[in-house]
C-alpha cells in the first residue's frame, strides 16, 4: 500500500492488491514468454514483469498523478496524428483517444504499478501506459481486456513512437505543470512574508553579520528581504520550465525518425498543443533532442537555487528565535508540539528544520541528476528514471515544504518588540549609527569603553554628555537609521 498525491494537493491510499479479484485470469505473452494477469487488471505483461523486477524505491507512477495524465496526452495526440495519415483505423484511434481522456481523470491510476525507479530507460514506464489505454480501448470497441488482435499496446497504441520520444516527452508536460503548480505554494509564501514585512515595519533591532551586532535595522525590513528574495525564483523557474517546450516527438528511436511518417512530427505537435493547452515544439535536430538532457539539468539547479534560498531562511528564522531565555528571542515560532522527551517545557523549531531536510534532499537529487545526465553514451540517456523520479521528488517535497513553512510558521511569527529594542540600545554595533555625529575617534574610544564596561552604547553617550536624550532619541528613531539621509550634525 502507498500514498498517491492528487492535483488537488490531496492525499489518498492506493493498493492494487485492494481491486476484488474474481480469479478469473487471462493469459499474456511477450518476448520472454507467457504470464497469467488477473483479468480485473488494466496493464499487461511487461508492465508485470517490471512489477517484479523493480522492487527500488516502492514509489509508483501512480503517486504522480500529472505523470499519467501526461502519457495519456502523448498516447492521444499520438492517436490523433495516425489517424490523420491513415495508419490508424478510425474506430481504433477513436477508442484509444476516449480511453486516454478516461485515464487523464484519474479513473485508471491505480494500475500504473511500475516503480519509478527502473532500468530500460522508461521502457516500462511506456508499456505501463500503452497497456492500459489499450486495454481499457478494448472495453470502448466491445471486447474483453487482452484481446489485442483488435487494439495492441504496440501496434496501436505505441504506432509511430518509441520510449524514446515518447517518454520524455511525456516527463516534460508533467514537469511543466508540476512546476506550475509548486509555484502556486512559494507565491503564497512569499504573499506570508511579506504581511509579516509590513505587520513589523516598526520595529527596530539589530541586524548581524558573520553572527556578530552590525547596524540596526527594522524586523519588518528583515521579512520583506525575505518575501524579495524568494520571489525572484519565481522568474528563475519560469525562465528555466519553458526549456520543457522542445520535444522530440516523431524521432523514434534515436532522432532519425525511422518507422514515423514524414508528416507525423508536425501532426503530432499540433494536436499536442491542443491536448494539452502548452506552446509545445518539436525540435531542430531530433537525435541531439533525443541523447540531451540538459533541461533537466537546468531545472534541477533552479530547484536547488530555491531550496538553498529555503534553507537559509529557514536557518534564520531558528536562529531569530532561539532561547527563549539564552538565546536571541527577537521573535517567536508558533508552538507545534513538545520538543523534548525529558526535558519538560522545551518546544522546538520542528517546522524551520523539516524545511532544511527537504533542502538537502533536494540538494543531493540534484547531484544524482547532474551524474546520470553525465552518464549518457551515444544516442540515448538510458538513465531518465532516476532524473524524473527525482525531479518530481524535489518538486513535490519543495512544495509541501513551503506550504508548511507558510500554514504552520511564517503566518504565525509573533515579535518579541521589546527585546529588539532592548538589544539595539545595549549593542555596540548601536556606535555605528552614531559615527557621523560624534566621530571615527570618540566612537572607537565608546565601543571600547563599552566592551570593557558591559554598559550599552546609549549609556555612555547620555553618561559623557556627549548628545542630549533629545537628540540620540532622534537619532536612534527607526526610520532615521535604516535609511540612507543627510546628516546634520546636532551640535550645530
């Protein structure tokens, strides 16, 4: 049994070993031989023998709902294109275009059982899909599944493809809407940001580098360099998706096209951008397209981008509110559940730090597709198992990620206003502010007084009368120091 992640962003339990068997078989032949399949079983034998070879990462196709509903695209536009050049019979193009819009609703899901993780470069990922749109067009003409004198897997439902092209093709319409769709969860966190930008826009404290007091800044400016910074990898991942838009489709085998009609590639483009709604294009040179997978290296990368901008945010936010009584407290993470087996009282960070473990397994998935996009040979990647599988996991981690981060963080940060303000005031990075007025001398001589002294900044300069309450008060006003102004010297 294993979970399914719908495109409601819903999860439910799929099991194929829960379909009412009648045990009733039918029997299956390939290659290698002969196989009983249940007959209540919508894929066949080679889908089969990989149920059983592929024991990898026990995560299916079925947990990716775009990936079937995009080899139903590619199966019926396919469909559409033969049917045009008479290579189809109408009836049989007409029965696989129905099944593919069944399946494209979910309705089949269930019998996409072929680990994700597979050898043969996707190979049986295809066959899964050409099986059960095959047999499923068997029930729409009136026969009974297996009988594929009348609609073959491949025959009819593969005609004028090879994994080739079809597979990836199909991986880049799923990416590009799984992209989509993650983009969705980092606008609403970007949105989360930026509300608390402005709910602490008044609220000075301390800004840091190299985790030592730098200048004073605001909390607010703090939130919205947050919001800022993430919606920039809103740009990177639309600018990187669109490279999803060449496809390959008619190269066949290695790009030279062979056992596709002349015809076919410019057809099957045409009835791909309808199907699936995307500016679809086939490319210039089909055996470069078919050997290169360099959009998926780009795309894992921006994913990363994101997922190290995530995690250093994510950093941040533990370090902000660390303590409560040791630590910086400026600001306070919701309470999610007790933090400690033996240590009564303690809450932790539980949410910040599940985000930076998505980041590092983002973080290593792309490794693994940068070393099995570099272990391509000649004419073909055998190795776009492992890029999609974990193309679409960093995906679909990144965006429950951020959903979380969103729903069960970031709205609800609360500051500690007091504290900020209590630790400007004391700090002697609060010299810095003070430098244009009172002189790269006389500060140095209050920062050293004050290290050795333990007393704040704002202590010594009212204790030397150096500046009046009136005038520091001014000085050290929030929007006077995090801001560039003019200085006027308050002695003149």
């Amino acid at each position: 049994m294993y979970q399914k992640r719908t495109t409601d962003n819903t999860t439910t339990i799929m099991d194929i070993t829960q379909t009412t068997l009648s045990g009733e078989m039918r029997q299956e032949h390939d290659l290698l031989g002969y196989k009983e399949i249940p007959v209540e079983y919508y894929f066949g034998v080679q889908t089969m023998r990989a149920v059983e070879n592929f024991h990898i990462s026990r995560v299916k196709l079925c947990f990716f709902p775009e990936f079937i509903r995009a080899l139903a695209d590619v199966k019926e536009a396919a469909a559409m294109a033969n049917r045009d050049l008479g290579l189809l019979p109408t009836d049989i193009a007409d029965a696989i275009i129905a099944a593919c819009r069944e399946v494209r609703t979910g309705k089949f899901d269930a019998h996409f059982v072929v680990d994700m993780v597979q050898g043969g470069a996707g190979t049986s990922t295809n066959m899964n899909a050409n099986e059960v749109i095959a047999n499923r067009a068997l029930e729409l003409l009136g026969h009974r599944k297996g009988e594929y004198r009348y609609c073959h897997p491949n025959n009819h439902v593969n005609l004028s493809q090879s994994t080739n092209d079809a597979y990836p093709t199909a991986i880049k319409i799923a990416l590009i809407r799984s992209i989509r769709n993650m983009e969705r969860s980092l606008a609403d966190l970007i949105v989360a940001f930026r509300a608390k930008g402005s709910e602490f826009a008044h609220i000075i404290k301390m800004g840091r580098t190299q985790l030592q007091d730098a200048v004073p800044m605001t909390l607010g400016q703090e939130f919205e360099a947050y919001a800022d910074n993430l919606n920039e990898e809103i740009e990177r991942l639309d600018q990187n998706y669109k490279l999803f838009y060449e496809m390959n489709m008619g190269a066949t085998a290695i790009g030279t096209g062979i056992n596709a009609d002349p015809e076919y590639p410019a057809l099957c483009e045409k009835y791909l951008r309808e199907v699936t709604g995307l500016p679809m294009v086939t490319a210039g040179n089909m055996i470069e397209a078919t050997n290169d997978t360099g959009a998926f290296v780009m795309n894992s990368s921006a994913l990363k981008r994101l997922a190290v901008k995530l995690s250093k945010i994510c950093n941040d936010l533990r370090l902000l509110s660390s303590g409560p009584r040791t630590g910086i407290n400026e600001i306070n993470l919701p309470p999610m559940q007790p933090g400690s087996s033996i240590m009564p009282g303690k809450v932790n960070p539980v949410i910040p730090e599940v985000v930076n473990q998505v980041a590092f397994r983002v973080i290593g998935n792309d490794l693994t597709i940068t070393f099995a996009a570099e272990a391509g040979q000649l004419e073909l990647n055998v190795m776009e198992p492992i890029i999609v599988h974990s193309l679409f996991e960093s995906i679909e981690m990144l965006a429950n990620a951020m959903t979380t981060l969103r729903t069960r963080c970031v709205e609800g940060i609360t500051a500690n206003e007091e504290i900020c303000r209590r630790l400007v005031y004391n700090s002697i990075g609060l010299v810095t502010a003070l430098n244009p007025y009172l002189g790269y001398e006389t500060s140095t001589e209050l920062a050293r007084e004050a290290l050795e002294s333990g007393k704040g900044i704002y202590e010594l300069v009212l204790e030397h009368n150096l500046m009046s309450r009136d005038e520091l008060d001014n000085i050290l006003r929030p929007e006077n120091m995090v801001k560039p102004r003019k200085f006027v010297h308050p002695k003149k």
